[in-house]
C-alpha cells in the first residue's frame, strides 16, 4: 500500500516509527523519535496514539485512510 500513497503524492517523504505505546517510557521514547524527525505529518490507524499526538506534538495527525482520500481528490 505504501507504494500508492507515493504514486499519488510524491511529495510526501514516508518515514516508519513503530513502537508499540504500551507504557509511559515507550511512549517518551516515541515522540523523542517523532520530534527529531520533525515530520510534516504524523500518520497512525490508532485512536489512543492519535489522542496523545494532537495533545502533545505540533504536528497534525492523519489516519491513513484522510491520506488516500487527500490523494483522490487532488486528481
């Protein structure tokens, strides 16, 4: 899938963090990655990061189905 989201918007820079936010020192270690990429966007299919990421990091957050539907209506 990650090769379609790139064909419609090739703009983007797709860049994978993955860790599971199961405590609050996974969940530091997270945004300490997210911060240092300092990303255009952040992109999750989870509700619980979701609600932690508008609360704590400047970035917006997307689902990965607002970024499909994005791609369709810019063609």
């Amino acid at each position: 899938m990650r090769k379609r989201v790139e064909s419609f918007e090739p703009e983007y820079k797709i860049r994978e963090v993955v860790d599971a936010c199961t405590d609050c020192d996974v969940c530091r270690h997270l945004m300490d990655k997210i911060r240092g990429i300092d990303p255009d966007r952040i992109v999750t299919d989870c509700l619980s990061c979701r609600l932690q990421f508008n609360q704590l990091l400047p970035h917006p957050v997307s689902h990965p189905i607002e970024i499909l539907r994005d791609a369709y209506l810019k063609k």
